[in-house]
C-alpha cells in the first residue's frame, strides 16, 4: 500500500496548486514526477511477490503498469470525490481490492 499511499500523498501535496492553476486539467495531471520512484518500488514488490504466486502473469512489466494505472486512477478518483470519500476510506477499499484479487 506504500506506493498507493505516496500517490495520494502527492495529490494532496499539489492539490492547491492543481485546483487554483487549472482546474479543468485536473483530470489530465501528470504524474511524471513521481512515476521512477513508483515503477522501482511497484516492480520490486512484484518481483517478490511473484514466485509465491504462480497462477499470476509472470511478466513483472505488465503486474507493475496494470497496478500503477489502478494506484493512479483510484488516487484521481478519490482527489475528485474526497468530500464524499475520506482517504482511509480509500485506502481501506483498495486494500480490500487488493486481498481479494491477490490473495483469493
């Protein structure tokens, strides 16, 4: 959940800047300045995470991206609905997801 967390971290962080600099672009944020940091920490924990779970696609580029575009989106779907979704509540629904797809 580290690396999910570090995402929502960062919109919170820029939230201000985002909201009163272009507010129609929030949608399209980039998140350039923290995908090297993420794609090391994701491909590492995939990486380890895979010889304990066979049944997984074995291609470590394909799990890491497939969970980067989810830790992205929900993190803008949560950024966008926050006065209706507290973040533990976010990041306690994605951990949820998270068991049951992986562990299940």
């Amino acid at each position: 959940m580290l690396c999910f967390d570090k995402v929502m971290e960062m919109l919170e962080r820029y939230q201000e800047i985002l909201i009163h600099a272009a507010p129609d672009l929030l949608g399209q944020f980039s998140f350039e300045l923290i995908d090297t940091y993420l794609t090391k920490e994701v491909k590492k924990r995939v990486t380890d995470f895979l010889p304990q779970n066979p049944d997984l696609p074995t291609n470590t580029d394909f799990l890491t991206n497939a969970l980067l575009g989810t830790f992205r989106q929900v993190a803008m779907w949560w950024f966008q609905h926050r006065d209706t979704q507290t973040k533990a509540e976010t990041r306690a629904n994605m951990r949820r997801l998270l068991q049951q797809l992986f562990i299940n």
